[in-house]
C-alpha cells in the first residue's frame, strides 16, 4: 500500500481475484458481499464464485438467480 492508494480497514470488505479452485486477496478484509443478494459473506465461508464474472455468491440459490439471469453455465463449488 502507498500513499495514493485509499485506506484498506483489514476487518472491512476485501476485493478478491478469483481463480480456479482458489482466489487471491488483492485488497484485505474479513468479508465480501454477494453479487445476487448484497449479503455479507466471511472469507472463512466462501464457498461460491465465478471466475469468468469475478463475484461472490451467498448461496446455491444466488448462484442459480445468476446463471438465469446472464445464462452462463453453473460455477462448480470452489472449496
């Protein structure tokens, strides 16, 4: 982190790079929120997410709300 970057609160919301089978932290945080639903999702419970699209899901159900919506094919569980 430099000067001309924004503050980062390690307990506020992270921005994650996710891959395959993994993610990386690129900004810390203890949480990220849900692309479908808003939800806060601890980084420990992160279970669900899409590479192509980079967002998070709460829930199978949120993942599904995507899929319809941008009728991209259904993200394998990332645990």
């Amino acid at each position: 982190m430099n000067r001309f970057e924004p503050f980062s609160d390690a307990n506020g919301e992270a921005q994650l790079q996710y891959m395959d089978g993994d993610f990386r932290i690129v900004r810390p945080g203890r949480f990220v929120r849900c692309a479908v639903t808003g939800q806060v999702i601890p980084l420990d419970e992160l279970h669900y997410w899409s590479v192509d699209l980079q967002e998070a899901y709460a829930s199978p159900e949120a993942v599904m709300a995507r899929v319809q919506e941008t009728g991209r094919p259904v993200p394998e569980d990332r645990h």
